[in-house]
C-alpha cells in the first residue's frame, strides 16, 4: 500500500464518520419520532379517552386526524420517489 493511498483511505474514514451536530440532530429526531409515535399509539388504543375536563374527545379525534394524514402524506411520497424495482 503506497503512502498515498494509505492518506486517500483515511480521509475516507474520516469523511464518512457524522460530525457532532449531525449525530446531536439523529438523536433529537430519534427522540422525537418515539414520542410523537408513542402519542399515536396512546390515541389508538384509547389510552386519553375518558378524561372530560382535558377534553379528550377533541384531543382523539385531533390525533386521528393528524394519523390520518400523516399516512397520507407518507403514502404521497412514496409514490412519487423513483423505485428501484421497476
């Protein structure tokens, strides 16, 4: 292995390594996506139901709709990405 390519390697691992801020914003947005994941299941399987003076009803049917469309949206762009198998 030549000098050069043993420099032209390391710079590699080094390029491919994420710097702070990035692994800072896949953590932050990991969190995030578990807890607005958590809210959806807990909307689901009717955990918030039943609590009047927290409006809960408004708060069901204001997270099935944000499901919903989430799902929408999803399924949208899905569809208008390219796909490998075709």
């Amino acid at each position: 292995m030549s000098p050069r390519s043993a420099d032209h390697a390391a710079a590699e691992r080094q390029s491919v390594l994420p710097s702070p801020v990035r692994l800072a914003s896949r953590l932050l947005a990991s969190v995030g996506w578990t807890v607005l994941g958590l809210i959806a299941w807990f909307i689901s399987v009717g955990t918030l139901g039943g609590y009047p003076q927290v409006h809960s009803a408004l708060l069901t049917t204001l997270g099935m709709i944000a499901i919903a469309l989430t799902g929408g949206i999803t399924w949208i762009v899905d569809e208008r990405r390219p796909h490998d198998d075709e």
